[in-house]
C-alpha cells in the first residue's frame, strides 16, 4: 500500500481504486481486503471522495471486471485513461494478461517484490498459464476456484 500511497499523493490521478473481497475462512480473513486497504489510505491522508471501493471479487479475473465497471459508472473513459495497478510482483503479470487479453487495455505495472519459496513460483506459473488460456474469467477453472471462495464467504456470513 505504501508504493501506491507515495504514487498517488506524487501523480495527477482521479481515484485510487481498491479491490478485493471476502475470499478465506473466517479464521484467515474478517473483512474484504479492498475494506482494509480504504481504511489505511484514508489514515495516511487520501480522501474518500478519491477512492473507489470495489469490495465483491473473488480472484484476479474478479478484480479487472468489477474495478472496471466501477470506473465506467464514475465517468471514466476506460480508452481514454492510463491505468496503472500497484501489486505484488507475481501477481502482476496476471493483471497486465487480463487486462490486456480480457479487455484489450493496457496498464502500468508497479510491481512490489518479496521472496517466494519453489512451490510458491511454480503454483504461480500455472497461475499465469490459466490467465494466458482463459483471459477473461478463467473458464472453468477460475469458476471452479470462485466457487470454492463464495462458499468460504458464506461460512463467514453464518
């Protein structure tokens, strides 16, 4: 959050969008992640006014459709702007595939790195071929993972 921040506070942007839902067990994840990230950028300073909370996706195909239609129904001409997503460095590629791919825009990746074991590079990697084969929603895969997701937000809910 803190590369975003330094970029939005340093850039000429109309939102700072937020993305990410309720997507683990109760005992992992009490709130949406986009929910967490608002209430950190409004204590460093970002107004309300400028964020855009997307809070219902369930994966990185979720993330692209549903952050797009909310920036469609704020006036933004998806064509017509620069589009940059700050995020982890793995996931990165797939957000520039699906972008891309799914929804012919291009974005500006700024990618945060850290250390991931073997296991974690290679499950990435088939990560990435799912969004090379499927760019738009995953295919049945994606579905299947979505699936698995909602269940695990309707535990929460109970």
């Amino acid at each position: 959050c803190a590369t975003a921040l330094k970029l939005f506070l340093q850039g000429d942007y109309d939102y700072l969008v937020v993305s990410g839902g309720l997507y683990e067990l109760p005992h992992l994840q009490s709130r949406p992640a986009a929910s967490i990230m608002h209430d950190w950028f409004f204590n460093e300073g970002v107004s309300r006014k400028k964020m855009l909370v997307e809070d219902q996706s369930l994966d990185t195909f979720e993330n692209v459709a549903f952050s797009l239609k909310l920036l469609r129904e704020n006036g933004i001409d998806l064509k017509k702007c620069q589009l940059e997503v700050v995020t982890q460095r793995q996931h990165a590629w797939r957000f520039w595939f699906t972008f891309l791919l799914g929804y012919g825009l291009r974005v500006k990746l700024h990618k945060i790195s850290y250390v991931m074991t073997g296991k974690e590079r290679f499950l990435e990697f088939l990560f990435l071929l799912i969004h090379l084969i499927w760019p738009k929603m995953g295919g049945p895969l994606g579905a299947k993972n979505r699936q698995a997701r909602r269940h695990n937000r309707e535990i929460q809910r109970r």
